[in-house]
C-alpha cells in the first residue's frame, strides 16, 4: 500500500488530539462541568476514530487483500466506527446527554451544520467506497475521508478552547441580550 507513511501521520496527528483532551481533561485539577467534560470526551472519542479509521487499511495491508476488497473493508469498518461509536457515545456519556438538553434548538442546529461540513462528505466518501461507485478512487476517498474525520476533530477542538457553544446561565452576562445595559 502506497500511502503508509501518510496513514500513520494522520494517526500521530489524531494522537496529539487525544493528548490535547487529555491535558484540558486535568488541567486545573479536571473538568467539571458538563460542557467540558462532553467537550473534552469528544474531541478524545474523534481522536481515537481516527487513529483507528488510519491504520485499519495500514494493518489490513499486510495481509495482501486486494485493493477492491481492502478499502470497501476499511470504509465499511469506518462507517460504524463513525455513526455506531457516535450513537453508543451519546448514550453512555451523562454529560453529552445533559449538554444537550441545556442546548438551545439554535445553537444543537449551529453546531451540527458547523460538524456536517466534515461528517456530510466523509460518509458520502466512504458509502461510494463501499458501493464500489469509483473504483479507480477508493484509496483517494477513503484518505480525504480520515483527513475530513481529522479536520472534524481539529474543528471540535477549537470549538472547545474558545468555549464556543457553552450554554450560558441568565445570570451570566454574556448571556444578556446586547440593548445597551439595564436603565438607570
């Protein structure tokens, strides 16, 4: 398989991500508040997909599958990774599922376009591999397929350091509508 050295640097790259969680996770004696905790668990979560999703085709390549066979594998195996993992995920983590609810409908819709730019693509990727729509281009999609599950979680990392999508309290004032402050 020619694209070996790349696999593995996504997987390196991904784990860093994982580092990075890792490091928020205890920063300040650890995370907390659900935000945090559910934040820090999924940039974690999408940085261990991808080291996976980038070395299944590295592991599955020694055993001299065919090309046909090898990426409609890997594709498949990184579809329920992706959508599986993400489902058992959401229902085991108590503060993902608290986050939700605190969520306004606004900003649930937000971030999910904000993350459909990246998951939309990557399984339209994987579901042509599987299908065998392009067979001249399964390597090529099932890498711009980790490269986007990588760029997601890059994405859900920033998201994190800036806080952005945090619900906020009342009472927070942050949280007060921007009208020129209370009367005097």
């Amino acid at each position: 398989m020619q694209d070996t050295e790349l696999f593995f640097s996504l997987a390196e790259i991904a784990g860093v991500f994982v580092g990075f969680g890792a490091l928020i996770a205890i920063r300040g004696g650890g995370a907390t508040e659900d935000y945090d905790v559910a934040s820090v668990g999924m940039v974690v979560w999408g940085g261990i997909t991808v080291v996976f999703v980038a070395l299944i085709p590295v592991a599955l390549g020694r055993f001299d599958i065919p090309a046909h066979t090898l990426w409609p594998a890997c594709s498949l195996v990184a579809l329920a990774l992706f959508w599986i993992g993400n489902e058992v995920v959401g229902r085991i983590s108590r503060e993902l599922r608290a986050l939700k609810t605190l969520y306004t409908r606004r900003t649930r819709v937000w971030v999910e376009l904000a993350g459909a730019v990246f998951w939309a693509p990557m399984t339209v990727a994987l579901i042509a591999v599987v299908l065998g729509l392009f067979p001249d281009q399964e390597p090529a999609l099932y890498l711009a397929s980790v490269v986007l599950l990588l760029f997601m979680d890059a994405w859900m990392l920033l998201l994190l350091v800036f806080s952005v999508g945090r619900p906020r309290a009342a009472s927070d004032p942050a949280a007060l509508p921007a009208t020129g402050g209370p009367s005097a």
